[in-house]
C-alpha cells in the first residue's frame, strides 16, 4: 500500500512539473509574440551600415603618391602598387593599383596609415561573385563610389541594429508601437493590396 502511494505521489510531483515546463516554454512564445520581428527580407530591406563600418575599400588614384606605406603596413602585403620612376619630373608615377577583396581582412592598416588619405572604407558589403578572382579590383573599380542603401529607391532601410533609440542597445526591447523605417511584411502586404485597389 505505502509504495502504491509513493507512485501515485511521484507521479504528481511530475504531473505538477511537466505543467511548469509547459507554462514555461509557452511564456516564451507568448513573449515572442508581444516583440517587433527584426528579421531583415533581404534583398528587399537592407539594414543602414554603421559610420565606421569597414567595406569594400575606396582608392583615389590622383591622391596616390606610390609610397608603398600601404603595402608594408598590411598584415599580408596586398595592395599592389605599381610605379614607374618619371626621369623628368624626378618622381614616381603610379601605373597600376589594385586590392584583391578575396584576400583582404578588412583590418584597416592601409587606410589607417595612408599619408595622403586616398585609401577609405565604403559600406559596401555584397562582394559575393562566382568566381573569386572577380574580387581583385583594379584602381578602376577601387575608385567607383558605392551606392547608398538610404538612397535606392528600390530597398527599404531599415535603421535596426545599428540606429536604435537611445539606451536601447537590443533591437528586442523595442515597442512593437515604436517607429520603425521600413515596413513589417504585413504592411507591405497590406500596401500592395491597396495599390492593386487603386490601378482598378
Ligand atoms: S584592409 Fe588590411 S588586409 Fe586589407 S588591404 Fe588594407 S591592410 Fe591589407
Ligand atoms: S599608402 Fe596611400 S599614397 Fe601610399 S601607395 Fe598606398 S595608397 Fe598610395
């Protein structure tokens, strides 16, 4: 009879806890429910990068003076820079410069220490090619300008993760009622039905 009732009693107890677990586990969700959905529809909505983020380089040609500073400093000698000395003008001459973004580290050395500033950080980020000697960018490529994600008509910026209010340092904790830049899938949605609306 005693170990009857001990089972029994067993059994509640884990009765009583697989009930906590359940309760537990659903707070969670409940909880996820109250959030704003910070999953980015890439490539539709791109998040703002941050001032100082480090893309894709920017090289000035004209700027250059072929010191070479840039190569010594780099952790893997990349930049190539090629002169030729110029006998009548007594100076060097920049032919060629080129980056291979498939190497590079992004660590910032070479704009860090370039004397005459002609080396800078874009917030260009997609590099993805098919085949990875496309990522070696001449002084051509190196000096075309980026094209901003606040500026493209066709991508919503999202200011999440690196513009959030002040004191918010987690994109979580954000009222889902807060302004937000772009729009949740579910506006999108909603817009594009009533476009579709005013066409008929
Ligand atoms: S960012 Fe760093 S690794 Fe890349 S080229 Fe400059 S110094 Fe070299
Ligand atoms: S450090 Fe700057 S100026 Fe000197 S070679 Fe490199 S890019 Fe040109």
């Amino acid at each position: 009879m005693f170990k009857f009732l001990q089972q029994v009693s067993n059994y509640a107890k884990h009765t009583i806890l697989a009930g906590q677990y359940i309760g537990q586990g659903l707070s969670v969700t409940f909880d996820h429910m109250h959030r704003r959905p910070v999953t980015v529809q890439y490539p539709y909505e791109k998040l703002i990068p941050s001032e100082r983020f480090r893309g894709r380089i920017h090289f000035e040609f004209d700027k250059c003076i072929s010191c070479e500073v840039c190569v010594r400093v780099c952790p893997i000698n990349l930049p190539v820079v090629d002169w030729e000395f110029n006998q009548e003008f007594k100076k060097k001459e920049l032919k060629h410069y080129s980056i291979d973004f498939g190497v590079c580290i992004f660590c910032g050395n070479c704009v860090e220490f370039c004397p005459t500033n002609c080396l800078s950080f874009t917030e260009e980020y997609e590099l993805s090619v098919y085949d990875r000697h496309e990522l070696n960018f001449d002084s051509v490529a190196l000096g075309r300008l980026p094209e901003k994600v606040t500026l493209n008509l066709m991508v919503t910026a999202l200011r999440e993760l690196v513009y959030l209010p002040k004191d918010v340092l987690n994109p979580h904790g954000i009222p889902a009622d807060e302004h937000r830049a772009g729009l949740l899938p579910s506006e999108m949605l909603e817009q594009a039905r009533e476009d579709k609306d005013d066409v008929n």
